[in-house]
C-alpha cells in the first residue's frame, strides 16, 4: 500500500492494510528478500504483524534497522535458554478470573484483547493463552464482579494486546463500566498504538478517556527515538492537549536500543514531546527472546551513565519483574 494513501485511511483501515509477512516488509524496504529464506520457520509460531505508519520510520536497505530488529522474525527465536518460558512474570498464577491479574496491591490489570497493530517480537505475552484468558464479554461481568467485591483495589489498567485495538464504543462501555464502580479512581492504558498506528488518536477516542470521573493515565511503549517523528508528535500533541498524563516504558534490547546514547536521546525525544519516562525494563525471560536478552553487566553500565548524564526526572527506572513478588524489582 502506497503510505501517502494510506494517510487518507482511518486507522482500521490502515491496520487492515498492516504487512502480513517478513516478505512485504523487506520488499518496501528494499532489502534482499534472501533475508527471509532463513526466517520463516520463526515465524510460525507467532505471527507476522507490522504497520505502515512504524514501518516508514525504519531506513531503507538497513537490514540491521532498530525499528526492524523488533519485529523481523529471525532463527534465534528457535534457540532454547534455561530460565526462559511461556510464562515468564507469572501471569497465570496472578489470574483470579478469566482475563483479570491481580499481581500487585491496589490495583487489578485486564486482558481486554489479544490484538495488537504490530507484532513485537520480545513481546512477553507472545505464548499467552488468549483464548481462555482474555476479559471476553462473556467473562466481563464476572471480572467486574471481582473488583466491586475488593475495596482496597482503586486503579484499573487496561492491558492485552492492546486495549485501543478496541474500538471507540466497546472502550467507552468498558470504561463507563469500571467508573460505576465507587472505590475505582484512576484508569490506566498501556498501549504502544500512539506509536505504532497514530491515526488511532482520534477526537472520539480523546472524548473517551477524557469524559470520565476516573484519573486516566496513558503508558506509551517507545524503544528507540527513531519511533518517533513529526506524525507522532502531532498525535501525542493531541493527548497532551487534553491534559492526559503520559508516561513511557521501554525494554532494553539487545541490538536496538543497549546502549547509553540511544537511551540518552529516547528520554530526551519524549520529554519534548511531554511525555515522561517510567520504566525501562529487563527483557522478561520468554521462550524465544533470548537473542534480545542484554548481559547483566551491561545492563548495569548502562543504568550507570543514565544517570551521570541526565536529570533524575529523565532516567527511567530499570526494573525486572519477577513472579510473586509485590512490586517490580529495582536492577
């Protein structure tokens, strides 16, 4: 699809236009499609999903792009480490209802979908059990249930795949459903559609998370400052014009964004944009990620210059999560 088209498209239509295979992708980049030969048996397990808004910001014939390197599937996902699993942050144990996770005091998370608009390829959800998992209409009332019944839980958080895959008036019945419920303040969205397919901002969207008595927050997921760019900020710019905090979270890959420079720059290129970092997270350890998995040592390094070269309000604090603990652990 030609993108300058693509731009005349809302953003359903252009995720239906999204590359289905590593083949298309290459083929627009101009890379020699002798770089998937190698790749497809990778690509069996976990589907193959990038948009053409994310996949405009990569650099022509580059196989080794950073916006590339998250989403191309390659031979080391087939590579087997102890340690990594299908189940790496203890989700299924958190589970307390069909599609709720209950992991930390004070606040329950929901698997509102297993949709995505791209498909990253350290995602830790990647071998998640969606079908019998996911907070299904069949299953709201259930979880909703669960929540009014837990007073001392005041902050909701949409998760999945990603909860703006939902459409404008499932999110609103959604969320007009959590607002009923007295003890709940705070709403949080952890989304990387901002990002990744920025048509999603749309003002009916913006009057959604906007018109409601509960605090909503937006987590954005931003790896490297190359994902952002003049259609992205026109698209934050909306949030921020309706006063919607914005917070970022990022995972350290190896190859795309291990290094101080690049980190430098990405908190630099959000907090232009008004939007804060939070997190920067170790790669959870799940099957199939090990050849994004950065050498602790480095990792420290890293974690060191952050925090000689930029102001405290910019270092993402970098946190690994381990399953049963009561908060996300510090490096």
């Amino acid at each position: 699809m030609n993108f300058n088209l693509e731009n005349n498209l809302n953003w359903q239509q252009q995720l239906a236009g999204s590359f289905a295979n590593p083949e298309e992708l290459l083929k627009f980049l101009d890379l020699d499609l002798s770089h998937c030969t190698k790749k497809k048996l990778a690509n069996i397990e976990f589907p193959f999903k990038v948009t053409h808004s994310f996949a405009s910001r990569m650099a022509k014939r580059d196989i080794h792009d950073p916006l590339l390197a998250q989403v191309l599937p390659v031979t080391g996902e087939l590579d087997l480490s102890h340690g990594f699993s299908t189940n790496p942050v203890g989700d299924l144990e958190a589970t307390v209802s069909p599609g709720v996770l209950h992991k930390y005091h004070g606040r329950v998370l929901l698997i509102v979908t297993a949709a995505c608009a791209i498909n990253c390829r350290y995602c830790f959800r990647r071998e998640f059990p969606y079908r019998n998992g996911s907070f299904s209409p069949a299953y709201e009332q259930m979880g909703l249930e669960y929540i009014s019944k837990n007073a001392d839980i005041n902050e909701v958080i949409l998760s999945g795949g990603d909860p703006l895959m939902l459409n404008d008036s499932k999110l609103k019945s959604l969320i007009t459903k959590i607002a009923a419920i007295p003890h709940i303040i705070r709403l949080r969205v952890h989304t990387r559609l901002p990002i990744v397919l920025p048509s999603r901002i749309t003002a009916k969207l913006i009057e959604t998370l906007s018109e409601t008595r509960l605090q909503t927050v937006l987590v954005l997921h931003t790896n490297h400052p190359n994902e952002l760019d003049r259609e992205i900020a026109s698209a934050i710019g909306q949030l921020t014009d309706a006063n919607i905090p914005l917070l970022n979270q990022s995972v350290l890959l190896k190859g795309v964004n291990d290094d101080s420079t690049i980190l430098i720059g990405l908190s630099e290129a959000l907090f232009a944009l008004n939007i804060l970092p939070y997190y920067l997270h170790l790669l959870d350890k799940t099957k199939g990620t090990l050849h994004f998995a950065t050498a602790l040592p480095k990792a420290k390094s890293i974690q060191k210059r952050l925090r000689q070269k930029l102001p405290g309000f910019l270092v993402p604090r970098m946190v690994w999560e381990k399953p049963g603990e009561a908060f996300k652990l510090p490096l």
